[in-house]
C-alpha cells in the first residue's frame, strides 16, 4: 500500500506545481510556458488531484479491509 501513498504524493506535487505555473501565467498576462489558455493549468491539475484522492481513499480502504 506504500504504492498508493507515493502515487498520491506525486501527484499531488503536480497538481499543486501547476497551480502555480496557472498563476504565474495569468499574472504575467502571457504564454510563458507555451500554452496559449491560463484556464487549461487549472483543468489539467484538477484531474492530478482527482488522482491524488482516489489514491488515499484507496489505500484507507485497503487498511480497513486488513483490521
């Protein structure tokens, strides 16, 4: 289950990495990092922390099931 912790962890990290890319991007007022829409760092973090959540629930669920 140490899988799903890591898992969890590294995308959480890149969830969070582009948040902050998104928002440097919208305050700058243009493309530094070659994508045209600020708005597409925020869809594309959503599904990172998505994956994030899943993991942990997962990983408590699987410790349950052992108890």
């Amino acid at each position: 289950m140490k899988l799903f912790t890591i898992v969890a962890w590294i995308s959480g990290i890149i969830a969070v990495a582009l948040i902050i890319f998104g928002i440097i991007a919208l305050f700058m007022g243009s493309n530094p990092f070659g994508i045209r829409h600020e708005i597409n760092y925020f869809l594309v973090s959503s599904n990172f922390l998505l994956l994030a959540i899943l993991c942990v629930l997962v990983q408590q669920g699987c410790c349950q099931k052992k108890e």
